[in-house]
C-alpha cells in the first residue's frame, strides 16, 4: 500500500472544515489527480474527516488522511501521513503528540499503512506555522540540513516542503532537492494555475494543490493537466 506514494505527482489536498459541492467533489475527484489528501490545521473533527471520507469513497483513487488532530483519525483511508515539523523547537509536534497518539491507540494502529512525512514550514503566516511555534526564516541551506535529517538519519519516506497559503521560493526547493537521496519530496502551498504547477512539479516529486480547489475550480483543474497531461 505504502508504495503507492512513489508514483503521485499531482494530490488534491481538501479540508474537512471547507464546504464543497458533490459536483465540485464530482470534477476533483475524476480529474485524473492521482490521490485526495484529507486534512487541514484547524476545524478538522472526526465527523467532519468521516462525511468527506465517505464522500470521497463514491470513486476509484486512493483516499489518505493527513493526520493533524488525535480525535479526528478514522477508520477506513487507504494511508494515514503522520506529519513531524522538523524545524520547530517545539517537541509537542515532533514527537509529543505522536507518542500521545500511539499510548492512545497503539493496539490498533495499522502501521502497514502510516506514513511519515518530515514537515519543513516555510510560510510564517500559515496556520500551520503558527500552531507548530516552526521558525520559518531559515536560509535553503538551513531547510536542506533539516531534509537530510529527514532523508539520512531518520530514513523518512518524504520530505514535505510546506509553504501552505503561499508560492515558495523555489531555489530553496531546488536545494532541497539536490541534498535528498531517498526521500520524496513533496512541494505544497500557494499552486493556484498550470504555470506554477509545472515550476513546481519540474523540482519536486509529487505537488500538493489545496486552496485554489476552492477558490478557483477552474484553475485547480488546469494544475492536474499541466503535471499528468
Ligand atoms: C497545504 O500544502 C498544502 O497543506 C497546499 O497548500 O492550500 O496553498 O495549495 P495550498
């Protein structure tokens, strides 16, 4: 199952907290995007992550959590992608709630099916910035030094460079790059058209595209054509 991930390029990230029609859901979720992540920083319940789930389920693709919240982890997604914050001082999310997570429900983990994404937030005005206290100006040297603590020494499965909200600075993702052996690297935050998809995608391994779903359908659209032609 876990292998899955080694052949996206294009994801649909959707937050449970969001409103979105079935023929909003209908067009995302048959646009050829090669999975739907569920998940978001703030407003995410269990029953909110269960409708959408449930809804998602109506077609083929396969349908992962992204877990931010410990009462908010249902039963039934293809993966469950464990965020760490790699550049926070904070342990709560390097580890803390991990550990709280695994006391919790330890006996029942699929473990066959959690993966691990090193999280390095780059954009200091995204909620998931400020809720993880991660400090965000650090020069792409500093961000690659983190990414090879994910690649080399923790032997993570993928890098997530998030700049949630904004485009990021794309020669700190190159650099990213160039540091990683092993590791994915997943680019999220600010893709809203086919021209920054592309940037994106040509720099990194699998593009992760979430507000502009709502914000512009059109156009979240034209990003799934621009990386899967
Ligand atoms: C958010 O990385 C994703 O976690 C996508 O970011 O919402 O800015 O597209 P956007």
């Amino acid at each position: 199952m876990k292998e899955m991930i080694q052949s996206w390029k294009h994801v649909f990230k959707l937050d449970p907290d969001k409103e979105i029609s079935d023929d909003s859901l209908d067009v995302v979720c048959m646009s050829g995007t090669d999975a739907i992540m569920v998940g978001g920083s703030t407003g995410v319940t269990y029953e909110n992550t269960v409708d959408l789930l449930s809804r998602v389920r109506r077609y083929e693709l396969p349908c992962v959590q992204e877990v931010s919240d410990l009462e908010a982890v249902v039963p039934g997604f293809d993966l469950y992608m464990i965020p760490m914050i790699l550049n926070t001082q904070d342990p709560t999310w390097i580890m803390g709630r991990h550990r709280e997570g695994i006391e919790r429900y330890g006996y029942m983990i699929p473990w066959d099916l959690v993966v691990t994404e090193g999280y390095i937030v780059l954009n200091e005005n995204a909620a998931v910035a400020k809720l993880t206290g991660a400090e965000t100006s650090i020069e792409a040297g500093t961000a690659a030094a983190y990414a090879q603590i994910a690649d080399k020494l923790m032997n993570l499965p993928i890098v997530y460079l998030e700049y949630s909200g904004a485009f990021g600075d794309m020669e700190t993702v190159r650099t990213v790059r160039r540091s990683l052996d092993n590791a994915r690297l997943f680019y999220g935050g600010g893709i809203t058209n086919a021209q920054q998809a592309l940037e994106a995608a040509s720099i990194s391994d699998t593009i992760i595209v979430g507000n502009v779903v709502y914000d512009d359908l059109e156009q979240a659209l034209e990003t799934v054509k621009a990386v899967k032609g």
